[in-house]
C-alpha cells in the first residue's frame, strides 16, 4: 500500500499525514449538530472503543467471579484476574509489536518517526533497551496496579460500597454512560496528565513515560508506579457516578489497553490488500514527540481552549514555537524582573 496518498515524509524521514487533525469533538458543537455528531459516530466506536466494551463484558461473563467471593478480599480470586489481564496485555500489545516492530511487516510505511527503537539503543532505558524496560515496567507496576484497582472496584461492589445501579433499574442511563466511557476516561487523563507535566512531578514521575520519544507499543503502559495508579484511577470514578461494574470495567479496558492506539507509532496498520485500519494515534505522537501538546486527544476539547492543542500540520508546527516562544520571553522579563 503506498504511503504517498495519504501523507507526506520531510528530508529527515518523518511522516505525517495529510489534513488536520480536530481539537473539538462535534459534540461540543454549538449549536448542536446532531448529524455531524450521527456521522462522527462510527469514527469515535470502532474499531477501539467498541472492542474494549465487548472485553469489559466477556471479561465480566467470563473472568468475574459471584459477588459472594468478592465479598471477602482472596488471593484465590486475585491472582486468576492478575493472570488473565497479564496475559490479555501480553498479547494484545505483543500482536502489535511482533507485526509492526519485530516483523516489521509493513516496514516504515505510515510511520510518523522513520527509526525503530531497537536499532537505537538509548541509556534513557534498563538496559539501553526501550522495548525491555518498557515491558518490565509494564508487567513491574502496570498490569498489577491495574489489577489492584479493579479488585478494589468489584470488592466495593460486591459489598455495597459505592452508587451501584442495576441494568433492570437503569437500562437507559448505563447504555448512555457506557457510550461516554471513553469521554470520562479522557477528562481524567486530562486533568491527571497536566498534573503530572508540573516540573516537579515531571522529573520524578511522567519523565518515565516521556523516555519513549519514538514511542511503540510496549511504550503505553511504560509509567511510573505514581503514574499508573493516577491514571487507572479513572475508574474509581463510577463508585461515585451511578454505575455497573462492568462500566467500571470498561473504563479499566479503555484505560489498559486502549493507551496501545495512541503509541503504535503509526498512524496505518496494513491489513492486505488496500485495506488498513487507521489507529488515530497521531495526535499522542505529539505529545511525544513535542511534549508540550495534545495533552488529551481532542475528545474533550481542553487542548484547544488552553492553547496547548497541535493539529499535526505545518501551521500547527509554527504556532506551537510561536506559543514556546513567547513563553520563553515571559519567563525571561519575569526572571529579570525578579532579579532587578
Ligand atoms: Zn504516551
Ligand atoms: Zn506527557
């Protein structure tokens, strides 16, 4: 499949794709526009958000024992669930990796950043190795702050501990809150992700993930411990929002595998044939890439009313060093003020 028609490379091998990416998701339109959103709509589901709704729910059929075990905190219901997240991250991610970054089935076909991690070993890493130390960091803090949450979630449950609501009580608002997951999730890495780009808390804690300026996808969950447990705490959310468990669920879905899209590091996956599927992971690129950017993915609209929101293009490129620009002038006068 040529990359041409779909994007331009620069003299230094970098792609991106053609068009703009948008800051605002059309349900923030004014007024509203109900056939621009009816139209948005599959672009927002698939394949993503409805695949990690169908996870939440086998998960919840399949993995999540009677509410009477969960009653009582036991390892004899933990570590299966540690287990099966374990192992879904495994090979989820691993599917990802192995293909693009092993393989290298499509080569650097719609690939935003021409090199590949492992050809570029980096003492940002363990052991100069992206790929190792963001697997160790995954399966270290990731996999299992993400199980310690979720156990927490459906012992609360399972207690009455929390604005638990029935299906046969609210079927109409859970559909709906299930459709905003993803949107819920986004406000909070929102709020979580500025938190964390403070200087202090960037040195110690985001710099982590941050070591993946070329991300791919082991990057995803290649956090800090402190990380990982603000960023799945998304979920406790649905303990004081009127919920299902499986919402909540959803939310940890979103959160654990759904951070793969935004790091896959490019912006096609080949299919065969002439079909690929788009990952829209360019806006979380740069984010890596420029740091200072896209601190969500435009699904709530901060970014663009803070300034903060880079549309992928050429204009977005000079506004951003613009932006930078005056910054670094504000906080010389400001330095010079202070000295004087
Ligand atoms: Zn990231
Ligand atoms: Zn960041």
């Amino acid at each position: 499949m040529e990359n041409d028609a779909f994007g331009t490379r620069d003299k230094r091998g970098h792609w991106r794709p053609n068009g703009a990416l948008s800051g605002v998701a059309p349900i923030y339109a004014l007024p509203p526009q109900p056939m621009r959103v009816l139209r948005w709509l599959p672009e927002y589901l698939l394949p993503w958000n409805a695949l990690f709704a169908a996870t939440a729910l086998l998960y919840w059929w399949l993995v999540v024992p009677p509410a009477e075990t969960m009653q009582t905190l036991s390892l004899g219901w933990i570590w299966p669930m540690l287990a099966v997240n374990a192992v879904a991250v495994f090979l989820f991610y691993g599917v990802f990796e192995l293909r693009l970054y092993v393989r290298r089935a499509q080569g650097a076909r719609f690939k935003y950043n021409p090199a590949f991690p492992a050809d570029r070993p980096s003492k940002a890493f363990w052991w100069s190795n992206q790929t190792r130390d963001c697997i160790a960091r995954t399966f270290l803090s990731g996999v299992p702050i993400w199980t310690a949450l979720q156990v927490l979630i459906l012992w609360a449950w399972a207690n009455g501990v929390g604005a638990w609501v029935t299906w046969e009580v609210a079927p109409v608002w859970l559909v709906v809150l299930m459709v905003l997951v993803p949107v819920v999730h986004e406000a909070h890495f929102y709020a979580i992700h500025r938190l964390i780009h403070v200087p202090f808390l960037y040195r110690h804690v985001h710099s982590v993930h941050h070591a993946s300026v070329n991300p791919s996808p082991w990057s995803s969950l290649a956090m800090h411990p402190v990380e990982h447990l603000l960023y799945f705490a998304g979920a406790l959310w649905y303990l004081l929002i009127p919920a299902h468990p499986v919402i909540a669920l959803f939310a940890l879905h979103r959160a654990g595998f759904g951070a793969i899209p935004g790091h896959v590091g490019f912006d096609k996956v080949e299919l065969g044939g002439d079909r690929a599927m788009d990952t829209h992971a360019y806006a979380h690129y740069l984010h890596h890439k420029f740091f200072e950017v896209n601190y969500g993915d435009g699904l709530v609209p901060f970014d663009a009313l803070f300034g903060t929101f880079h549309d992928g293009t050429p204009d977005g490129d000079m506004a951003m060093r613009a932006r930078l620009k005056e910054r670094r002038e504000r906080q010389l006068a400001r330095d010079a003020q202070s000295g004087a």
